[in-house]
C-alpha cells in the first residue's frame, strides 16, 4: 500500500482515523503507520467465507454462490478472542462477498467487545441502509467498495452480474450516509485505465474521502484475465495522474492510495527526481519495506488456512483449525515464512540487482505466476532508472 496523500501531501485522513486514539502494546500508534511503518503484528484479512453474489473477472478466490467448508461460529469467535490477545492492528473482513456469511455480524460484533479494529472490504451490493446501520453500531471503522469504471454497463461486464453498478454505488452512500468512513476501490485493467479520472471524480462527487486503485494479481480467476493487465507505460500513466491528484487534491479531503504494487513506491522517487520531498519519501518507504507478504500482512482463508498473502492460495504455513494463528505466525512460522522475511537478501534477478528492492522489491505473487519462483523478478515493473 503506497499512500500518495501522506507522501505528497501530508494528508492521510482515513488512515489516520483508524490507527488513532488506539493502542498496540501499550503504546499510541502514530498516526501515519502500518505501511509506513516497522508494525511487526501483521494487519489480518480474514476470507469469512467463499460465497458472493457476483462473478468478478479477477476473482482471486474463485468465489462461488454457496457454502464451502467454513469455519463455524464457535471457530471463528475463538480466531476473534485469539486476534485481539495479539493486539493485531487491524482486522479486514472480506470474502467472496462477507456480507454472505451467516457469521458476519455476530463475529462484526464480537470484534467490536473485543476490541478489534474492524474493518470491510466488499462489493457493496448487499448495504441497504438498515446494514449500513447495523455496520456502524458494530464500530466498523471502514468500508471499502469497488467501482471499477464510471461507466455502469463495464462495470456490470466486469462483475458478471447486471445492476451492480447502481447496487454497489447506493451501497456505497448508504455506508456514508450511516456515518461509516468509506472508499472507491478500483482494479487496473487495460479495459478501464482510461476511467480513473471519471473515478476520482466520482468519488469526490459522494463525498467519499478514499480512492484506492488495486493492481491486478494473477490468482484465481485474475490469472485467467492476465492480459488484460495494463502494459508499463499505462501503468506509468496513471501512477503519474495519482500523484498529481494527491497534490491538487490535498484540500478536498480525499486520500489516494495504490495496492498489491510495491513498485508505485520506487516509480513515485523516479517521477520527483529533483523534487525536495525525495528524501522525505524515500524515508517513508524504506520504512514501509515494500512487499508485505509474510510480514505485515497475513490472510486466513475461509477454511482456515493461513497463507502470507491473500494472492498466495498455493503457499498455506498451517490453519487455524489445528493450530494457534500466534503459534503459526510468530512461535514456530513455517520455512517459507522466513524466506519471505528474508526475502530482500534473496531476490533473483533485476528485482535482487535493483537499487530500489529496500523499499520495494517487487510484488512476490506476480514473480510467482510469472516465474514459478517467489524470490524470482517481478516482470511488470515500471521503474525505468534502477539504479536508484
């Protein structure tokens, strides 16, 4: 996660509503943590189940409609009372789509008395009003949904279900309306590169005070959609029009971010070049470390297992149904937990030679797909000048 707004601009007021007037070991967290951060505890997200309403191109998980295997309420209240003892900084519950799981609310509710920060990453489709307030009375700190064009109809094609535009764009205001902190996610594709502007405005328009662009990662159903990943200069191209719109945004209270593309980071140095602010940002990032798999970031499966990232299904280092979450990630972490803590001295290719891997080192899961290895090149980078 690159945050354009706090490395631009100093603005970075979502995130700064979730990690404040809270604490983690004791200690007030700074507002400007987690990827700009040393956080150790990773930021879990939580697959409560397999189930979704729509039929996503780029569905890392391959959702399907019905149940598969999940994790009962008892499990998951124990997984929930688990979290909270570590003092995890942040909880996401996703799916397929979460607000399917028959467990949503009573464990939304459970990690709110346990004090957990929760928070949702969805389709929208399903927050009619009455959800809307029954996310809020469960202190759900945000809600993300995505719109992956302004446009309805290419937004429908791309979600496979007719109606999702105006379903996922009133669940959206619903969230607002209830007093929820909110985000417009977007998922880069050749197809819809072009609407990011329209996006931005869009969100501006609802008074949504995020933008959060994904990069497209081959997993699931994604890998079948691998060409259409934007090619380098587009992908140039927008990271350029994100950090513009961080600066002449800064006043309007929205905060621009990117994902699941550690390479923003390195590119963003190469566009300020001479800028003053290089130095500050490099700081930042550096600190950030790049690709969080494995580190700050952890994905429980809807059956339990438990994989360094959720674009990682082909790499599960134990499940909760058998073992402890703490013994699995801190205690006695697999091997390949350790290979990716150590990753940076380990990367192949122009990712290892690159002056730039301290602060990025490409995304782990795309050198997988693209390569069959994880310490592998990341062949989608941008950075032109990698000599740092």
């Amino acid at each position: 996660m690159i945050i354009f707004s706090k490395a631009l601009a100093d603005q970075a007021t979502v995130w700064e509503a979730l990690r404040r007037s809270e604490s983690c070991q004791g200690q007030d967290i700074p507002a400007d943590l987690l990827r700009f951060s040393a956080q150790t505890k990773p930021v879990v997200m939580w697959n409560l189940t397999r189930r979704c309403n729509l039929a996503c191109s780029h569905c890392y998980m391959d959702a399907i409609p019905r149940e598969d295997d999940e994790l009962s309420l008892e499990e998951g209240v124990r997984l929930t009372d688990e979290l909270a003892r570590m003092e995890i900084p942040i909880l996401i519950l996703t799916g397929g789509e979460p607000l399917m799981s028959r467990n949503f609310f009573p464990l939304a509710f459970h990690a709110r008395e346990v004090g957990l920060r929760t928070v949702v990453s969805t389709n929208g489709t399903l927050i009619t009003p009455e959800v809307a307030m029954l996310l809020a009375e469960a202190e759900i700190r945000y809600v993300g949904v995505s719109l992956d064009s302004a446009l309805p109809a290419k937004h429908d094609e791309f979600r496979g279900v007719s109606g999702a535009y105006e379903r996922a764009l009133q669940g959206l205001r619903n969230a607002r309306d209830a007093g929820l902190r909110t985000g417009l996610r977007v998922t880069l594709t050749r197809d819809n590169w072009q609407d990011i502007p329209a996006l931005i405005n869009l969100a501006l328009e609802e008074g949504i005070p995020r933008f959060c662009l994904y990069h497209l990662v081959p997993t699931g159903r994604g890998a079948g959609i691998s060409d259409k990943d934007v090619s380098q200069e587009q992908r140039r191209s927008v990271i350029r029009l994100l950090a513009e719109a961080a600066v002449e945004l800064r006043d309007k209270n929205i905060e621009i971010l990117t994902t699941d593309s550690p390479m923003d980071g390195a590119y963003l140095l190469e566009i300020l070049k001479e800028d003053p602010r290089r130095d500050y940002v490099r700081r930042l990032l550096t600190n950030a470390g790049g690709c969080s798999a494995g580190i700050k970031v952890a994905n429980i499966s809807y059956k339990g297992d438990v994989h360094p990232c959720h674009f990682m299904p082909q790499v599960v280092v134990g499940n909760v149904r058998e073992r402890p979450f703490q013994d699995i990630w801190i205690d006695h972490p697999a091997p390949e937990l350790f290979a990716l803590r150590a990753v940076k001295s380990n990367l192949k290719g122009e990712c290892g030679e690159c002056n730039y891997r301290d602060l990025c080192g490409g995304c782990r899961q795309k050198a997988y797909y693209y390569n069959g290895d994880l310490l592998g090149e990341d062949p989608t980078c941008i950075v032109e000048n990698r000599s740092g």
